[in-house]
C-alpha cells in the first residue's frame, strides 16, 4: 500500500512549520490509520520542516517505529525544480494555483521548472519501483507537487483554488486491474479514482 499525501497544517509565517492545529491533526492522523489497521514500513517525506514534523506525529499517533526517510523527489527542490532560487521568486510572484496552473500547462519558466512530462515520470518510477518491493510507503509532499502530477495524470489542463487538496490529503496508490498504478483520493469527504 502507498499512500501520497500532503502535510499537515503549516504557518503562515517564518519558515512554515507545523501550527499547533497542524502537529495534533498530523498526531490523530496517525492514530486513525492506526485504529483503522492501516500501517506503513517506511515514510518518506520531502526534506521540509513542516513535512518531516507531520512524518514525526503520524509516527507517534500510530505509536509503532516506522523509519522516516527524507527525498528530494518529493520537496527542496522537489521534482519540479530546476533552480530553487529562481523557483522561490516565481513562487513569490504568483499564487500557488498560478504555479500549478503553469506547470500543468507548460508555461511555466523553463530556467526554472523541469517540463510536467519528464518531472512526472520521476514520481511515476519512484511509485512502480516502491510497489514491486511490496512495502507500505507513506509519502509526505506538497500541493505544488502533488496537484500539478495528478493533473498531468489525469490530462487536466487547468485547475482552480476547490481543487488543490487540503492538508493530510492526499492519494492512495493502488495496482488496477491492468496492472497500471491508479490513484484513489483520500478524503473524509470525497472518493474519486484515476489511473496511469
């Protein structure tokens, strides 16, 4: 089992780490999975602070040892970025659904962003790699990483602010039938199912 999902609840300010809101949804997270017998053997979460706090309270939530390992694919920079510097000031410039919008689109600055097709397909080998290894990976991420891949794989050209996922969403990467990857959403409130 893989599952996909964004951070918990983050600041507003300063270097964005997890609020208090933020470190108990990540803890009863967790403890929900737990409850529900959902365990992983392994996390791995963008190198971010706020990411590796919500890895750290699932951990605790779940109240098992689970190893915690930090990629690069998944943030800082992520599979997207080319230059973190300039990415910054794009990111500074315009909302994160303009960002998204661009990157989906391939408009975004090619001195900045690596086109969706080729950045896609590292997240794409990274989830075929980890099914065949028969573990249960969480993987910890960002809505700039994880939208603009789930529209590219589902060949949306354009999303607006409702649809970028809330914090602790995320997918649920399953084999279908066809022996592709498919992509279930997690949600309390939604189910919705794509395949690549």
């Amino acid at each position: 089992m893989l599952y996909f999902i964004r951070h918990a609840e983050k600041s507003l300010v300063g270097e964005q780490t997890l609020t208090q809101n933020g470190l108990q949804d990540a803890f009863f997270y967790g403890q929900k999975l737990s409850r529900t017998g959902i365990f992983f053997d392994l996390i791995k979460t963008s190198p971010v602070t706020r990411c590796i706090q919500t890895a750290e309270q699932i951990v605790k939530g779940m109240n098992i040892d689970i190893p915690i390992q930090e990629s690069g694919l998944l943030g800082n920079p992520g599979i997207f970025v080319q230059d973190d510097q300039k990415a910054a000031k794009v990111f500074n410039q315009y909302s994160v659904c303009e960002v998204i919008n661009q990157l989906i689109q391939n408009k975004q600055h090619l001195e900045v962003f690596y086109p969706i097709q080729q950045a896609s397909q590292l997240l794409i080998d990274e989830f075929n790699t980890a099914r065949l290894t028969n573990k249960s990976i969480l993987y910890i991420s960002h809505d700039a990483i994880i939208m603009p891949f789930v529209a590219y794989i589902n060949g949306i050209t354009e999303i607006d602010e409702k649809q970028i996922i809330n914090f602790l969403q995320g997918y649920e990467i399953i084999k279908s039938a066809s022996q592709n990857l498919e992509l279930k959403f997690v949600s309390p409130l939604k189910s919705r199912k794509t395949v690549f």
